[in-house]
C-alpha cells in the first residue's frame, strides 16, 4: 500500500515545488518590476531582491513585468532640418533616459518601451527642426549646439514626465550639409574666410606702419638728445681743456708755446703728400731744429768784390 501512495507523493510535491517556484521572482540591480493582479497594478518593486506573488498567474493573477532600471538610449538618424536663411542640414541625434516612475511607465504605454520611444522620436524630430529653425547657419556648426541641446532636452523633459521617463542628456551626433546645398555653402564659407583674411591682413599693414612710424619718431628723438647730449659733453670737454691750456700757458708759457707748435707740425706735416712752400726761418719752423726755440744766428755774409778804379 505504502508503494502505491509513492507516486500521488511525488505528484503532490512536483506540484508544492511547481507553485513554490511560481510564486518567487527575483528583481536584480538593474531592473525593476511590477506585479500586475486582473490587469491593475499590485505592487512596484524598485530594490534588487526575492519576492512573493501569487503562483501560476492563473486567471492573469499576478504577472510580473520586467522594467530596465539602467540608462536607455534611442537614436534619430537622417532628420532634415533647416535654418533661418535657408540653408538645410542632415542631423543625427540620440537620446539617453531612464524609467523614473515605473508605475507611470505601465498606466501610459502599458510598460512598452518601443510604445514610449516612439512618442519621444516623433517630439524630437519636432523640437531638432524648431530649434535648428530658430537659428542661423554658422550657429549650428558653432559652440552654441550645446545650448541648442540643452533646449531640445527641455522641451522632451515634460512628455517624458508624462511617461514616467527621466531625460538624462540629449546629443547631436551628426550635423552634415545636404548635397543640395553644400557646394554654394562652401563656397560662401569660403568668400567669407578670404575677406576676413583680407581684413586681418588690411589691420596688420596698418599696424604695422603706425608701429614703424613710432619707431621712426623715437629714432629722431633719441638720436636728436643723443647729439644734443653730445654738443653738451663736447662744449665740456672744451672749456676743461681751454681751462687746462690756460693753466699750463699761465704756469709755464714756454712749454705751452713748444707744446702748440708741436701740434702744428703733428697736423701740418701728417700727410706725405704736404708740401710747404715756407722760408726756413719764419716763425713757424723755430722750434724745428731747435728745441728752445731761438732764432739761428744768420750765416754769414761774403765781402762784397772789389771794384777796380781807373
């Protein structure tokens, strides 16, 4: 009798560890999970760990829904956007969210989230063309796309809260010229650039020549008190040595005499080619042969030859 009870045993054990495992799941780190009982929600769990639900999910008693608890990410590829002036651009961008209230989450787009990127791709395209829209061309390729983001952020922010989705950031990847328009941009760019090099070149020169003219008044007024400075030291250097020659005429007039007229002969004679057409005896060659400066005696004169008479 007792091996006939065995199979019924097993039965009702197989059925105990098919409903104990039934009523347990486990919520980890990274997710979170509703338990939805007869299609409302019972409860929300949002920490890692086991827990109890009824088993089975008979009559949609208690399902669990898995919810991503990290940051998501979609992208918009390929948006056509145009500027203020005309000019239109191929964007790409992408978007990085994560689900904030998972109860919010399940009660709009029954916790869908292909449901809840579609609606954040359709007011992301509208918010990239108007905020491309409200600018002009040099704004989207300059460092005012950060702003530009931050606002495209902004105006997700309120239909994600409405989702029970957080926007963490908003990005721009790709911001590229169309075919249509890309040659008579570049070209444009490129007239631009070459008058602002004309123009910087334009203010070099003129920089250039008023620093150069500066230059050129400084070298005048500096080279001016240089002479002037000059004339002064020489006009000093003067009167010392008219005051020296003074001194020395006044102690000694001899030597002041002999030292002049070395000075004479030292500047009359420098030269080879200095001819002097001068009697011997004038007074400029006294101290030539004779240190103390006395006049030779004169040579002496022959006698007269006579005359004989009649």
């Amino acid at each position: 009798m007792t091996s006939n009870r065995l199979p019924v045993i097993i039965i009702l054990l197989a059925v105990v560890l098919v409903i104990a495992y039934s009523s347990v799941f486990v919520v980890n780190a990274r997710e979170q999970a509703i338990v939805v009982r007869f299609g409302q929600i019972q409860s929300v769990k949002t920490e890692p760990g086991i827990y109890f639900k009824l088993p089975l999910a008979f009559m949609d008693a208690d399902r669990v829904q898995i919810v991503e608890k990290q940051a998501l990410r979609f992208d918009l590829d390929n948006i056509r956007v145009q500027v203020r002036g005309g000019s239109t651009f191929d964007v790409d961008a992408f978007v990085i969210y994560d689900i904030k209230d998972v109860r919010k989450f399940r009660e709009t787009v029954s916790g869908d989230r292909e449901a809840a990127e579609a609606r954040l791709r359709t007011q992301l395209d509208s918010s990239l063309r108007r905020v491309y829209g409200l600018r002009d061309f040099d704004a989207a390729l300059s460092d005012e796309r950060v702003a530009m983001m931050l606002e495209v952020r902004d105006d997700l922010h309120g239909d994600a809260e409405n989702l029970g989705i957080n926007i963490q950031d908003v990005r721009i990847r790709r911001t590229d010229l169309t075919q249509q328009v890309a040659p008579q941009t570049y070209g444009r760019m490129r007239a631009e650039r070459l008058a602002e090099a004309e123009l910087l070149r334009a203010q070099g020169t003129e920089e250039g020549q008023r620093r150069r003219a500066i230059a050129d008044r400084q070298v005048v007024e500096i080279t001016a008190e240089a002479q002037r400075d000059a004339e002064i030291i020489r006009g000093q250097g003067d009167a010392e040595r008219n005051r020296i020659f003074a001194d020395s005429f006044g102690k000694d007039p001899s030597f002041f005499e002999f030292y002049r007229s070395m000075a004479a002969y030292s500047s009359a004679l420098s030269s080879q080619d200095t001819t002097l057409v001068l009697s011997p005896n004038t007074e400029f060659f006294r101290y030539f042969d004779n240190s103390n400066g006395t006049t030779p005696p004169a040579p002496p004169q022959a006698p007269a030859p006579a005359v004989p008479s009649n």
